[in-house]
C-alpha cells in the first residue's frame, strides 16, 4: 500500500493565558505597543458596548441580539489584519471587526433594534451586511472573491463561521469553490466551542476543523482565538498570501462562547457553569492587559480611564440610536417591487390608516 498524501494542522500561539509570551520567534506586532494598546482599546469598548446591548435588551429597548462576550481577540485581530479594499462578509457578532473598519456602534443597535438602516452602515460600503441564514455569507465572500480575480484585483475577501455552521453545505461549497478557482478568500471558523447547545464534541469527529479545508486543497490552520497577536499575524498572512494571487485559506480561531448563544437562549439548561467558569481563565482581554502590563506598557490608571471613556462612548451611542426617528410605515412595502402588487398596495394603504389613527 502506497500512501498518496499526508497533512497536518498546524497550532499558532504566542501569548500564553497569564500573558506571556511563548516561542522562540514572534510576529513583529508583538513588540509594538502602541498598535497593541489600540487594539487592546477597541477590545475593550467592544466589551463594554456588549454588555450595555444586552442590558437594552432586558429592559425590552432592543430586540433579540447576539453577544461576542470572549470573542474579541478573534474580531478585532480579524480587522487589524484586513485593508479598506478587502471586503468582510461577517455572520451576525463580529462588531470588533465591523467597529474597527469604521461601523457605528448605533448603526448596530439600529440592526438589532429590528430597523433595517442600520444594515446601511458606516465604513467600507462595499462590505456585507450582518447574515443570520448559518452559513450563505460563506458563498457571498466566495462570489466577491471570485469577482476580484477576474478583474485581476488585488483584495481579498474574509468570511466567518462558527463551528457548527462549518457542518453546513454552504460553507463546504464555498472552500470547494475557493480552492478549485484559486479564490482571494480567507475563511475563519470562529470554534468556540457551542453551536447554540450543540457541543463541538457531538459536531464533528474530525481531530480539528480546520482539517476540513484540506479536503479542497486549502492551506488550513488552527490559532488561540483569545490570543491577538496570534490571530493578527495569522491572518496578516493568509491575506497577504490571497492579494497576491496565493490563493485561499482555512484558519480555525480556537476560544469560547461566555455568553447565551443570543438573548433568546438560556445557556445555563445544557452548559455546566463550571466549564464556562474555567473557560474565563482564558478569556483575551486580561490575556492582553496583562502583556500589557508586564511590559510597562499599561497602568490600573489607564484602565479606569479607558472603562470611564468606553462607558461615555457607549452611552452616546445608545442616545443616538433612542432618539433616532422611526421609519415610515410605509418603508415596507416601497424597496422591494418596481410596481407594488394589488395585495400589497391594498396593505400599505390599510397600514398608513391604521397609523393615521394611532
């Protein structure tokens, strides 16, 4: 018996859960503070706004959202690594990466709020909106990608999915496509660890998933989520490697989901509380703060300050969105049909009397 191919997943760490760092060599964003420190910042107010989100959401002012509480390194490591002219489909929690390419905090709240302008948001215009189908982005990056070697354009697209949505079919035609046409596409699996209440253990049988680009040819590798300086420099990598006509990558982003799946879930009915409790110790933000530190690079002072800013800034944005105008009623019906269908025109009409009289 011959053996016609071998592969292997390789592991990228580079700052340890007590902050740090491991190996004899390490990417150059590691010695440099002040990206590092803004980085850290935006972590931070990502966190910050999560939790204000999910409070607005208690006190019945937003509707159901979705938390990115532990995820942070994994977002914002993403949009570090990415240029203007990349195009980002995300799936529906990646706000550190959105945050970072210039999205607004109320446009979020906007979305979440069930007002639809929000998905016009700040930033690059040519990216995606938030995709709540498991998986269909995974194919809009694909086709974006597609568009950029065709023109013969040197951008990239960049794709999320978690770990259960990598079981769907859409992401597997989209890494088939990637590798078939060479695609400018980097796609992350952001494992962490919870496809709503489905373990990664009952997800797959594979060893990792980032084994699962292998099969369309794709270099795949596995990266500590809750490490940004890892998650930086593996995608800065992957997408210089797409730009320049490389091709595609796999990269499973290893971490944890702290929060509900969304507010609309109650984690603590099939997640033992111990697993989420040991699961903090890893957690990336006091990861980072403490490197931070250790280097003299960071003070209980700046951290009050920076909470006291994240908190200002926050608020700000909730008054934003609170006191934005509701659509018009009539907002329904007047962006889908060049000529309304006779039921529909029926409707908008039965619709503006109803708000007519209150």
């Amino acid at each position: 018996m011959t053996t016609v191919a071998s592969f292997s997943i390789d592991y990228v760490q580079y700052l340890s859960p007590e902050g740090q760092l491991v190996g004899d060599k390490v990417p150059a964003i590691a010695k440099d503070f002040e990206q590092l420190k803004k980085l850290y910042e935006l972590m931070v107010l990502t966190r910050v706004f999560d939790a204000k989100a999910i409070a607005l959401q208690r006190t019945g002012k937003l509707g159901t959202y979705a938390s990115c509480l532990g995820h942070e390194a994994v977002h914002v490591g993403m949009g570090a690594a990415m240029k203007y002219e990349d195009v980002f489909a995300p799936m529906y929690r990646e706000y550190g990466t959105q945050f970072h390419r210039g999205v607004k905090m109320s446009e979020v709240l906007l979305y979440w709020g069930g007002d639809e302008r929000g998905s016009n948001f700040s930033g690059p215009k040519h990216d995606f909106p938030w995709c709540v189908p498991i998986a269909t982005q995974n194919l809009h990056a694909a086709g974006a990608a597609l568009a950029f070697k065709l023109r013969g354009e040197e951008r990239a697209a960049v794709t999320v999915i978690g770990d259960g949505g990598s079981s769907k079919g859409d992401f597997l035609e989209a890494i088939n496509a990637a590798g078939a046409f060479k695609l400018p596409l980097v796609l992350v699996i952001v494992n962490n660890q919870w496809a709503i209440s489905v373990p990664r253990k009952k997800q797959s049988g594979g060893q990792t998933l980032a084994q699962k680009g292998i099969a369309a040819g794709l270099p795949s590798i596995q990266v500590d989520g809750n490490d940004l300086i890892a998650v930086q420099s593996v995608m800065d990598e992957a997408l210089q490697r797409a730009r320049s006509g490389g091709g595609a990558t796999v990269v499973e982003a290893i971490t944890y989901r702290l929060s509900d799946h969304t507010t609309a879930d109650d984690a603590s009915r099939y997640r033992p509380n111990e697993e989420v409790e040991n699961a903090r110790r890893f957690e990336p933000i006091s990861r980072l703060r403490k490197y931070l530190m250790s280097n003299n690079q960071w003070s209980a002072q700046q951290e009050n300050k920076l909470l006291a800013d994240c908190a200002a800034k926050v608020d700000a944005a909730v008054e934003e969105y609170l006191n934005t105008p509701k659509p018009a009623v009539t907002d329904m019906f007047d962006y889908m049909f060049a000529e309304l269908p006779h039921d529909l025109a029926e409707q908008r009409q039965y619709a503006l009397e109803m708000e007519k009289n209150g």
